[in-house]
C-alpha cells in the first residue's frame, strides 16, 4: 500500500490539504471508517487534518487529528441531545476558524451529515464541502414512522433528517457509495452534486480464507451494532425457526448498543443460552478470525450504505445472507455472489437462512464473491475513484 501512495504522490500535479469532520465518535466501527478515508484521501493530498472523537490505532503520524468533546448525561431527554450537538458544532467551529488557511476541502463524514453550521462556515470560508452519505438520516427518519419509538426519538430523527437535507443543499459534492445508494437514500434530487466515490478498500491480506466453507460447522452469525436500524432483535426471533429446521446450527452475535439489554432478555426468554453465543464489539484485527468459523453471515437491516462487514466475508469466503438495502444489491446478486431475503421479519430470515445453507452452488458463490472483492475493492481501485470525484469537485464551481 505504501509504494502505491508514493507513486499517486509523484503523479499528482497539484494536490489539496482535506478537513475530515466526523462525528464525536468512540467505537471501533466509527475509528476504522475514519482510518479508511485517511488513508483513501492521503496519496492525493499534501495535508490531511481530522476532527474527531476517536484517534485511529497505528494513524499516520503526518495527519493532525483534533478530538471533540461529547457530553455525558440525560441521554434520552431532547433538549440534552439538542443542546450536546450544538456544543460539538461550536467546537468544530472554532477549531475551524483557528484552521482556515490550512485546509480546501471539507469532508464531512460519519456522523457530522446533520452538522449545518459547520457546513455553513464552510461555505462562508469559501472551502470546497463534501458531504459523504454512507447511511441516511432520512431514511432512518422513514423507518422510525413504522416502529414504535419515543416521542423524543421521533423528534430526534426528524430534525436529524431536515438538518442533512440542508447540508446536502450546501454541498458542492455528496459522496455515495455506490449507485443504488442515490434512489434508497433520496438523493435523486441532487444529481448533478452527486459522486461515486465507492465503498471502503478491503486488506485482502488480513482478510482472506483460512478455513474452508466445508470445514466450517453450522455457524450463523452476526457482527454489527445493536441498534434498531439493524434489524437484530429480528434474527433473534428467527432463531427458534431455524433450530427447528436444522437442530445442529448454532449462533453468534459480536458487538454492543443501546438493544444489548433486550438482546439478552430475549435470548433468555426463548431458552437460546446454550445456542447463542454473544460477545461485545471485536477489534477489527480479530474480525477475520470469527468470519473464517461461520458458514453463514446475516445482516437484517433496515438501512446501510455497502457495509464494510459484508465485504470482509466476502473475502473471507462467508457466504452473506442481507436485506436489499442501501448499496447492498451492488454487491450481492441472489445466488451468484450471495443472498438476498425480501425482507427482515424472522420468518423471512430464517426461510433464507435455511435457503442459503442447503444451496448446491454454495462453493461457487463464495468464489464469486471474493474475486468480486478483489477485483472492484481494493486500495488501488478506491484512491482512483476518489481521485476522479476530488477533480470533479475541483472543477466544480461553488
């Protein structure tokens, strides 16, 4: 990876100093997301500087990162998440202001979508914005309307979603995924701002097969947050249906969220102690470890952009069984490169579950699937689509 950055490095004419703001993250997830974009926009930039929660393990010590405060208390109450964010825009506010010569692009990243005066300080500075949208305020704000949430969390969601709106409005560029992320998150209507900058490049010398499928047991397993928008507490309903197909599959879940509570309530509710095995979030160093015992990954969710964990089973040779959602049908054709379940209620998931696990062509589809991986998600691939976006929005005028 270091010589081809030293080559884009000698290639490049002319190069740009990029702020990436993220949100006041402190997971693994949103650390690993953040190391992704650093080292995509590094080979084509002469300064990188990052406000965020989280300091990446191993960032490269040429790139400033800054951290924001999050505070702490009265988590559910609105006016406290109201007034949390305003106190975190104030701070990336200042610290752009203190940094106004040193930067010409924004990215504003995970999290920092809903973050209008931020992007509105950008604007006012006359700095380049681009808004990457990996997951969708607005569809989330969708979603919520069919499930019963808090008064509070509906607020919540609205405002979230209203606020990335005018901060898609404020953009000289929104960065998405793939394709199939412009219509699924409501994008249609920016069009002209919008650019494939493709999903995250995947190590496929850590993530790679180390044992194969027909030596793995009947492993279902899921590794993600536990939060609503994923669809969890649904697979967990599924499982009862699927033991009473298959009695020697067995189950694991990685991770943490706000549903861990009602995940284990459940799981002792329905007697799957003994077939569930539930561990908090796993270091991104160990994921290849858990994806190479599985012979099935599921992810039931409501809402995504191209989930990084799908990729890395993918190259790991786990077949993947997900809803068709965000970018996800870029990635998985139904029975070519993996599954595809109509949608996440337990009965579907474990119709599909069991589906997937009896396919004759099983082998074939992880082979397709990897090479898939290696073909259109490697380093090389990702740093030149984002350079083609980054002289587009160059040329761009604001």
């Amino acid at each position: 990876m270091e010589n081809y950055s030293l080559a884009m490095d000698n290639q490049s004419g002319s190069q740009f100093s990029v702020l990436i703001v993220t949100g006041p993250f402190n997971d693994i997830a949103g650390e690993q997301n953040l190391s992704y974009l650093i080292e995509t926009f590094r080979p084509l930039s002469s300064k990188i500087i990052a406000i965020a929660g989280r300091i990446p393990k191993g960032s490269n010590k040429k790139v400033k990162i800054i951290r924001l405060k999050s505070y702490k208390g009265g988590k559910s109450s609105l006016m406290f998440q109201i007034l949390n964010h305003l106190l975190v825009e104030t701070q990336i506010c200042i610290n752009m202001l203190r940094m106004s010569k040193d930067f010409d692009i924004v990215a504003f990243q995970i999290g920092a979508r809903t973050y209008l005066l931020s992007t509105l300080l950008s604007k006012l500075l006359k700095k380049k914005v681009i808004a990457f949208s990996f997951t969708s305020s607005y569809r989330l704000a969708q979603i919520g309307k069919g499930q019963k949430l808090s008064t509070a969390r509906r607020v919540a969601l609205s405002l979230a979603s209203i606020l990335e709106r005018g901060v898609f409005l404020l953009a000289d560029q929104i960065a998405v995924e793939s394709e199939s992320v412009i219509g699924f998150s409501g994008l249609k209507c920016y069009k002209n701002k919008i650019s494939v900058y493709g999903a995250q490049y995947i190590d496929m010398e850590l993530f790679g097969v180390r044992k194969e499928l027909n030596e793995r047991k009947n492993l279902i397993g899921y590794i993600g947050r536990f939060s609503r928008e994923k669809g969890v507490i649904n697979f967990v309903r599924a499982i009862p249906m699927i033991i009473k197909e298959k009695q020697d599959t067995e189950f694991f879940m990685g991770g943490g969220g706000e549903l861990l509570d009602k995940i284990l309530k459940e799981i002792k509710l329905k007697g799957l102690q003994d077939k569930v095995k539930l561990i908090d979030a796993i270091p991104h160093e160990k994921v290849p470890g858990y994806l190479n015992e599985m012979k099935l990954l599921i992810l039931p969710s409501y809402t995504e952009g191209i989930p990084g964990i799908v990729q890395e089973a993918m190259a790991c040779g786990t077949p993947v069984l997900a809803t068709p959602v965000g970018g996800i049908p870029d990635l998985i054709k139904d029975g070519e490169t993996g599954f595809i379940m109509e949608n996440n209620s337990p009965e579907c998931i474990a119709k599909n579950v069991i589906r997937a696990l009896e396919h004759p062509n099983l082998e074939q589809i992880v082979k397709n699937a990897r090479k898939l991986i290696e073909d259109e998600y490697s380093y090389e691939v990702m740093v030149r689509k984002c350079k083609i976006a980054l002289d587009k929005l160059m040329e761009r005028k604001s």
